[in-house]
C-alpha cells in the first residue's frame, strides 16, 4: 500500500537509506587486514590466469590493493565517473525487491565486515572480500555495468511470479558466470572470483560448463551450498544485456508499465559498441570503448 504522504520512489529511498551505514576504515585491525591480504594474494596468483581480463582489468580500474582492506569512499572516487556505481556500505540483507531496486540505482549494497582468519574458506555469509573484491571489479566495465541497473530494473518491475526466474538468471550470471575467450575458458562471477574451491571445481571435468541462453539458465535449478554441476558461459556481456531486455518484457508486472521513469542509460546499440583491441567481438571484451 503506498503511503499518502511519499510518491513509490521515495518510499523506496526511505527503504534503502534503513540499511545505509558508515564504513568506519579506522576500524579495521591489523589482523582484518591481514585476512584481507591472505585472501587476495591467494586468488589473484590463480585469477591472473583464469578471470575473465575484464575482472583483472576492473581490479585496476577502482585501485584494489593487496594489502589492505578498500576504503569505498576512495574506491567510489574511482569507479562512479566510468560507470555511475557506487558500492554503498549496508547492515544485514536487502530483502530482495530492495535489493533490485538498489542494483537499478546503480548502487551495490555492500557488507563492510571480513571474515575471521580462522574461517578463511568458508563463510556462510557474504563478507566484504566477496562483496567488494569478488563483485565490483566488473561494475567497471561499461557493458556489465548497464547490464546490472537493468537487472535490477527489470526484476523491481517483474511480478512476484517471476523472482525465480530472475534469482537463477543473477546465480548463473552475476555469482557463477563464465566467460569464454576465444578458446579458453575463463571465470567473471563474484562466487568463483572470491572463491578457491568453487573456481577449481568450476573449471574442472566436474562441471558441465554450457553456453549461455537465457531459456536455459531460468530452466536450471541450483543449491546455494553444494559445488555447482552445470554452469553457463557467455562469449560477450552483451548477451547478458540482451538476455535481461527479453525477461524483461516477458514479465513486467502490468502496474509498473507505465509508473517508472527512467533512472536508466539509454540502450545502447551493440553491434555498433566495438573493441579499442581490434578484436571483432562486440559488446564483451574486456578492451570494449
Ligand atoms: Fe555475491
């Protein structure tokens, strides 16, 4: 029921600024830092052979750094004038219509804590590695980072019917997608970036790796905690962006037809989006212009 007093958006802001908080970077101990630097050391020597270059590229693009835990205020400094994301600093989950409409105002909801150094493998919550070091690196990338707002556009606007649809298109994506780069198979979701051994498995005989059709990947099933057995691989995030366009217009809930105006970049036309490497690709390549 909407309020009388507040217009639809302005409820939601109220919504999201419930779950702001401050980055208190003072705050991190020694030892934070130290789990921080363990964690990026030990997946970089394996991800500078195996992400996908626009993950290494992004990494560079928002000034990660080995050492110590990111400042998101620097690293917003950065990463807001490429693209217009911000990672933004949030206690506890979005429940997820909150969380999509946040992704549509190009602002990633972002947990501050990190993981204990005697729980550097597993955690059963996301952390600030995962947050920050497995997912925003890509925020960088003009074609994944408007594919993202319109995921979250699209998944506010859907009906309540079709948030599967939409959680297995962000799974198989956004949290465990591959990337195919010519004949190698590299990896871009936040799980498989921030994680060792769903990387490996990711790549191994273990996985089916598939390629990418939106059909396919709202049909597939998956468990949150086991190994995954299928994945999907683009060779382009202008598939993802096109992917999105059509779940879009296959299940926006009448009611919001009409009522949103654009908080959106206009869409782009890919096959005039070219790469600076002369590569023939369109709308994918880590060099993408
Ligand atoms: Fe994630």
């Amino acid at each position: 029921m909407q309020c009388h007093q507040h217009s639809h958006s302005e409820q939601i802001e109220l919504g999201l600024e419930a779950f702001n908080i401050r980055q208190d970077w003072s705050s991190y101990s020694a030892e934070d830092h130290g789990v921080w630097q363990t964690l990026y050391d030990r997946r970089m020597q394996h991800l500078e052979k195996h992400a996908a270059g626009a993950f290494l590229e992004g990494t560079k693009v928002i000034g990660l750094q080995r050492d110590r835990i990111p400042n998101l205020d620097e690293m917003n400094a950065r990463l807001e004038p490429k693209t217009g994301w911000r990672a933004v600093p949030v206690k506890g989950f979005l429940e997820p219509k909150l969380f999509f409409e946040s992704l549509a105002r190009r602002r990633f909801p972002t947990t501050v804590t990190i993981r204990p150094a005697t729980s550097l493998d597993y955690i059963p919550e996301p952390d600030i590695f995962h947050d920050v070091f497995g997912h925003v690196p890509l925020h960088a990338h003009p074609v994944f980072a408007d594919f993202l707002q319109r995921f979250g556009q699209a998944a506010a606007d859907a009906g309540d019917e079709h948030t599967e649809a939409f959680t297995r298109l962000f799974w198989f994506t956004v949290e465990f997608g591959l990337f195919r780069e010519r004949t190698e198979m590299k990896v871009y979701g936040s799980g498989l970036i921030s994680s060792h051994g769903d990387c490996l498995n990711a790549l191994s005989d273990k996985c089916v790796k598939r390629r990418f059709t939106l059909r396919d990947v709202i049909a597939q099933p998956f468990a949150i905690d086991d190994l995954q057995p299928v994945l999907f691989a683009v060779e382009s995030f202008g598939e993802l962006f096109a992917a999105v366009e059509e779940l879009a217009r296959a299940t926006r809930a009448p009611e919001r037809r009409a009522s949103r105006h654009s908080v959106q970049a206009a869409e782009p036309d890919w096959s005039t989006v070219r790469c600076k490497c002369g590569c023939s690709q369109t709308g994918g390549c880590a060099n993408l212009v």
